[in-house]
C-alpha cells in the first residue's frame, strides 16, 4: 500500500507506536524513515528474533488492533441504523453515512481512509510475525514458532474481515507477505473471503502444534482464551463467522464444534478489545453518558425500542431513556446508548451468543425439521436469557426461523458491528429505515482513494 510505503522501515519500535500516533491523531502519511542507532533494525528482528522481540511486536499489535475502533463502529453502526452519533462538529456522520440529499461515501474521508489505514497497520505487524518465523527463529522451538504463527495469521484474517466489511463488493488489497514494502493486489469480494478463510485455517494448523503454552502473554480481553489450545477455539469462532459469510453451512457447523460455543455457559463468554485508565493505555472509544447533550451524544435508533419485543431485558439492559431528546439535523432519539458501560468495558470480537446465534442460522439453512428444531433450540437459549418465552416455527417453516435468527442477532448483538452486514448478506437493506426523505442506505464504503492506483 502506498502510505505502508511511507513508515518507517528501520525501526521496529515505530511500529509499535503506530497506533498510539493514531489514536492522538498523529498522520502517518507524514511519517518519515528515521533509523535509530540505539534501537533494533527490522531486517535484524525478522532475520533472527528474539522472545523479546516477539513480544514486543505482539503487544504492539494488541494495541493497534483498537485504533479507530470508534470510527468502525459509527460506520457500520450509522449505516445499519442502530445507532445515531450527534456530533455538531462533524456533520459527515448525520449526512455522508446516512446518505442525505445528494451525498456519497467519500474514498478521501476519515471514515473511510482511518479504519483502512488501522487494519492494514496491524496486518503489516502480523507479516512481520509471520517472516520472522519463516525465516527460521533459531532460538525459537517449532511449537514456539507455530504459537506465533497461530496468532499472527489469526489477527491478520480477522483485520482483513473487518476491512472488507466495510469495502464488502468492493474487495481489500492484499499485503504483500514476503515483501512489506511493496503494493498488493485488489482482491475481488469472493477472493478477498477465500483469503480469509485459508488464512484462518492454515492458523489452526499451527496453533494444533503449538503445544500448550504461548511464549508471549496476552491482555485481560483474551483471558481463557490465551493459550493455543484455546486460541484455537477463538480462531474456530472467527472460521464460522467467515463461514457463514460465505454460505457454506456445512463449514460453520464444523467449524463450531472446534469453538468455545457452549449453550449451556454465559453468553457473553469470549474474547474481548479491552480498555484501562492505566498511563499510555486507552479507554473504550464507545463508552460515553447516555444523558449528554444532543450535539455530542450517542443515541439508538428510535426503531430499535419500537420494534422490540415486549419483555425483552436487553432493551433496558442496552438503552437508557434519556432526561430530554437529542436531536440534529432532523433526526431525534430519547434513547442514550448504554451498552458499554464505563470507560473500561469491554468490546466483545466474538462471544457464545453470536456462536451459537451462527449454529441457528446453518441449521436453518440445512432446512429439514430435526434441523429447524435444533436450531429452534438454540435460538430459545438466547431468547430465555433475556426474560422471552420459548420460539417456535410453527407454520412459518424455514422462513420464519431465519427471520427470528435475524431478529435475535439484532438485539443480542446490539451495537457489536453485525447488523448492516447481517441486513446486506440476506439482501435485506431495503427493511431498514431511511430517516429522512431523501436519505440512503449503502451498500458498501468504497476503497480509500489513495489505494485506486
């Protein structure tokens, strides 16, 4: 990529303070090569790593992985009409995401060149990992190396998920591996997804060598999940998902059985983005007082208390009603976002509900009654757990078992990043609100202009 063609080559330790120049809004297209004598050289660091040199990379991934994250999730959250954020200052988020009048995505602007720039950061770090093991890390064991390989190919699949998720038919260029500096390919969409998936497996096969321990540690968000066996569910989680993606049921439903799914444990069991008050840690980027004012507040979509089902715990558990409306640009809510509750709480990456939300949805697409009952059952897990009485089908056969799937997935997985793309993979845009005369839902964001070469 051509701003990847801009950082630092020299230095790893620049690297690792990407992210932390983005979330000060440092611009890292101004970034310039500046070899540090006292510091360790790249070429050294993949040529022959140390355990400290993979540590250091770990964490500085782990951090990047949540630059930006607000802006993600205002995208996908804004488009898919969950969420309002009213920020006078920035009237792009009631007017480009929300398509009003005449307006477009634009490939230049922050919400779409930010998020890019954020996934194709740490995916450069995940290929640094990734040549230094393959370059042969002599004082590493080969279950050590595959530990790194593991986690490296799993964050790297899973940054390139969140990026086509937004660019969706428009595809993601492809990092080069082998060679850093250089520019990749654009991928189509069905390319981009088979990349993902390959990546995906080709982590497991290394995570299954990895042995039982990680040489590196891992932050609070992946406790339970830090060691490669159970790694290796986590990755399984994320395989489903792409899976599911890509329609291929049979794969979600193995897939699954090599997971953390389990219908019997919390539903909010997973691995999580995690925030601190600790010095040069970050907070959550979404956490904000639900009774703020209107033109800096975060707010639901009006449709999504109106259109829940009466007794339904999680819309006083994800909402609150707000002293006094909050309103711009001719859009209203009395609803204040409540989801994350403190500046510590945790983003979920993946959870037991959306597991087991996924294990419904590719039994409902097998379609034959053991199935449609199975899935039925898995539903009524999440559905109980929210103080709702059991789900059946009835005479509504397949048809009305996807539309609870859905219907589920939109409350359970509430402002997580999976509503627009759930409405767009059942071609479903159409079933969303359009705010204002005039106003649009998209499709897709297009790729930063900067990257069209």
């Amino acid at each position: 990529m051509n701003y990847i063609k801009k950082m630092m080559k020299s230095n790893i330790l620049v690297y690792i303070g990407i992210s932390s120049m983005l979330i000060l809004g440092c611009n890292i297209l101004d970034i310039e090569d500046r070899p540090d004598p006292n510091n360790t050289e790249l070429s050294s660091v993949i040529e022959n790593p140390t355990r400290s040199d993979v540590n250091t990379l770990v964490s500085g991934t782990l951090s990047g992985i949540r630059t930006d994250l607000a802006i993600y999730y205002v995208d996908v959250s804004m488009v898919g009409r969950e969420i309002y954020r009213f920020l006078a200052a920035e009237p792009r988020f009631t007017g480009d995401l929300l398509g009003k009048e005449n307006s477009e995505l634009d490939a230049g602007s922050f919400y779409t060149t930010r998020p890019w720039a954020a996934y194709y950061t740490n995916i450069r770090m995940t290929n640094i990992l990734i040549e230094a093991m393959n370059s042969g890390a002599g004082g590493l064991s080969d279950a050590e190396r595959n530990g790194v390989l593991g986690f490296a190919k799993t964050i790297k699949a899973y940054e390139y998920l969140l990026a086509l998720s937004l660019t969706n038919e428009n595809g993601i260029r492809l990092q080069n591996q082998s060679d850093i500096n250089s520019v990749g390919e654009l991928l189509s969409k069905s390319e981009s997804m088979d990349l993902i998936a390959s990546t995906l497996d080709d982590a497991y096969s290394n995570l299954n060598s990895a042995g039982s321990e990680f040489l590196f540690n891992l932050p609070s968000g992946f406790t339970g999940f830090d060691a490669p066996g159970t790694f290796a569910q986590f990755n399984r989680g994320l395989r489903a998902r792409v899976a599911a993606y890509q329609q291929d049921w049979s794969t979600v439903l193995s897939a699954l059985n090599n997971s953390f799914i389990d219908a019997g444990a919390d539903l909010k069991m997973g691995v999580y983005y995690d925030f601190t008050t600790q010095p040069n840690d970050v907070t959550n980027p979404l956490f904000a007082n639900p009774q703020s004012g209107a033109g800096d507040s975060w707010v639901a979509h009006p449709s999504w208390r109106a259109d829940a089902e009466s007794g339904d715990a999680r819309v006083d558990n994800k909402i609150v009603d707000r002293n006094s409306a909050a309103s711009l640009d001719g859009l209203t809510s009395d609803d204040g976002l409540n989801v994350y509750k403190t500046q510590t709480s945790s983003i979920p990456i993946i959870r037991n509900a959306e597991l087991l939300l996924l294990r419904a949805e590719a039994l409902a697409q097998r379609n034959n009654a053991g199935d449609l009952d199975d899935a039925e059952d898995n539903l009524n897990v999440i559905r109980n757990a929210a103080g709702l009485s059991g789900f059946s089908r009835g005479s509504g056969g397949q048809a009305a078992v996807i539309d609870e799937m859905l219907n589920q997935r939109r409350y359970e997985l509430f402002f997580e990043g999976h509503r627009w793309v759930d409405m767009r993979r059942y071609d479903r845009l159409d079933e969303l609100p359009l705010d204002r005369v005039g106003d649009n839902v998209w499709v897709s964001f297009p790729i930063p202009e900067n990257e069209n070469l």
